[in-house]
C-alpha cells in the first residue's frame, strides 16, 4: 500500500487527513470509507498496492461513524457535533441491500434502504453506549443482532425482513464486546468484554458451532470480527496490536462409536503484524502463542 505526504505534513494513504475517526469496508469490500477531523474520504479497494480517492466531503467536520452502500452513490455520515443527527448523502449505522439500522444507546430504529421509511422502532433495549449491532447483508437473510442485557453477554437476533426475534442466545458470561455475521448470513460470531474466548453460532437456531480462545488470563479489547467472503476464515483484531486469523474447519468423524455426538473442529490462529515484545520459546527461538477449543490447544509458532 502507497502512503503519500498529506500537506499538513502528516502521512497518509494517499494524502489522509489528520485526526482518523473511523474506517470501514462497505458490504462486499469494495471500496474503504475513512472518516476524520476534515470529513471523509471513499477510496477504491481495485489495487491492492494503492488506494485511490474516489470521492471527498468536508460537508461534515468531526465523522466518526461513515458507511456506503454497497457500490452505491449512498454514503451515511454521523458527526461528533451532532451525534443524534444522521446525514444521508446521495452525491453506526449498519446498511444491507434492503435494510438500514441506525442503533442508539437505548433503541434502534429500522428503516427501508429504499424510501428511508420507519418500518420499525425498538424501544427500551438494554443500555448499549457503543451502539453495537450487526447486520447481515444477505437479501433473504436480513438479520440484525444486538445486546440482549448490559450485564451478560446475551445476543438477540432479529429477522429485520419480517419484522420479528428469530432467536436469543446465551453468547458469554460478560457484555459483548464484537459482533459479525457472515456473508451469508447463516453464521455469527461474537466476543465479550474479556476477549479470551470467540465463539461462532449457526443462525437462525443460535446453536454453537466454533469456539476459540485467544487467550487465558490476559484480557483484550477486541475491536472488531470479520468473516472471509467464502465463510472458511474468521478475523479478529484487539487493543493487543495483533491480528487473530481463525479457520473455520469442520472434522468429520465416521467411527460409529460417535454418531450421535457433535463434530470436533479445528481452529488455527495466526499473528500479523508482531509488534509487542513476546517471550522467546526454549525451543527453536520461535514466538509462541496459543490457540485452543474447550480443553483442548495448540500451540502457533511465528518465526522472528
């Protein structure tokens, strides 16, 4: 990725303003909308060895929350002067093909893509200052997930296509933390405040399927969750300066002793970039991490 000197001195991709406030890829990561001090920027994703700019606004100082739809002329904008106003521009917030969910501290509100119309209001949800909910972007699987207590890590998931709560599911035993749905909308993966574990449920019948451990002790900030397009991936990144790669691998078992039981699954986890200090291995001078499910772990090496 190119990085140009901006004229304020300050380096960015090609020229980014200072004072970054938020980034995010739209729906089928495409293009990166950034938000920061000056407004926002969209650039596309075609190259992988430049980003360029394809549009700019200064319409709205201080953005801290931007998301286009899909490749679309359809941008929203939320500014940290006026956080209750939302500015759509045709030149978070969660937007899918059909759908737009604006979530508040203690309601959302969920409007048609199409004609910005009120199709629904959830009022007296649980308290949600960071306004976390997922949508799923898949036109017949039009979920939307949030926070079902403030005090655990409970999930509710909503069909925001027929207007009605498909499922809850006992996620964690803290408030969640992350939350992501899978291109397809049949998966969701979730985090709580601790961040050790990651857990992955089938939807819309909230069963488990996945669960990686991060960690044991140390307790993380995760940021954010996010599936490859093909769903074999899971993505995670924290306050750690670490990226967790997880793969989604199903094992089957055909002894007969086994048929009534669920399937093992196998997680891996790789580090990337390395930038905190790590405590060499005994063996090979390797950088040792580790991964597990349940009782069970592996260990990742990482060469220095």
């Amino acid at each position: 990725m190119e990085t140009a000197e901006g004229s304020d001195g300050t380096s960015g991709p090609s020229g980014l303003a200072p004072g970054l406030g938020c980034a995010s890829f739209n729906q089928d990561s495409t293009s990166l909308a950034v938000g920061t001090g000056m407004g926002y920027k969209l650039y596309s994703l075609t190259s992988v060895e430049k980003l360029d700019c394809i549009h700019e606004s200064a319409d709205s100082p201080d953005v801290f929350i931007v998301e286009r739809l899909f490749s679309s002329s359809l941008v929203v904008v939320v500014s940290t002067a006026l956080p209750r106003r939302m500015n759509v521009y045709q030149p978070v917030v969660c937007c899918s093909s059909q759908r737009l969910v604006v979530c508040l501290e203690e309601s959302i509100y969920i409007h048609n893509i199409k004609d910005m119309k009120l199709l629904k209001t959830l009022l007296n949800t649980p308290s949600n200052p960071s306004g976390l909910c997922a949508l799923s972007v898949n036109h017949s699987n039009s979920y939307l997930a949030h926070p079902g207590s403030a005090t655990i890590g409970e999930i509710v998931v909503y069909d925001a296509n027929i207007l009605s709560t498909v499922t809850m599911i006992p996620a964690h035993d803290t408030p969640l933390a992350a939350l992501a749905f899978n291109a397809q909308g049949t998966r969701l993966a979730s985090a709580s405040e601790r961040g050790t574990v990651i857990r992955v449920f089938s939807i819309p019948d909230g069963q488990r399927l996945f669960e990686f451990r991060r960690g044991m002790k140390r307790y993380v900030n995760i940021s954010s969750l996010s599936f490859s397009p093909d769903g074999q991936f899971l993505c995670t990144s924290s306050n750690t300066e670490t990226v967790h790669i997880f793969k989604l691998e199903q094992l089957g078992i055909t002894h007969s002793k086994h048929k009534g039981l669920q399937s093992h699954f196998k997680a891996q986890s790789h580090f990337y970039p390395l930038p905190l200090p790590l405590t060499p291995s005994k063996q090979g001078g390797g950088v040792r991490g580790r991964n597990g499910i349940g009782p069970k772990s592996v260990r990742v090496w990482a060469k220095p």
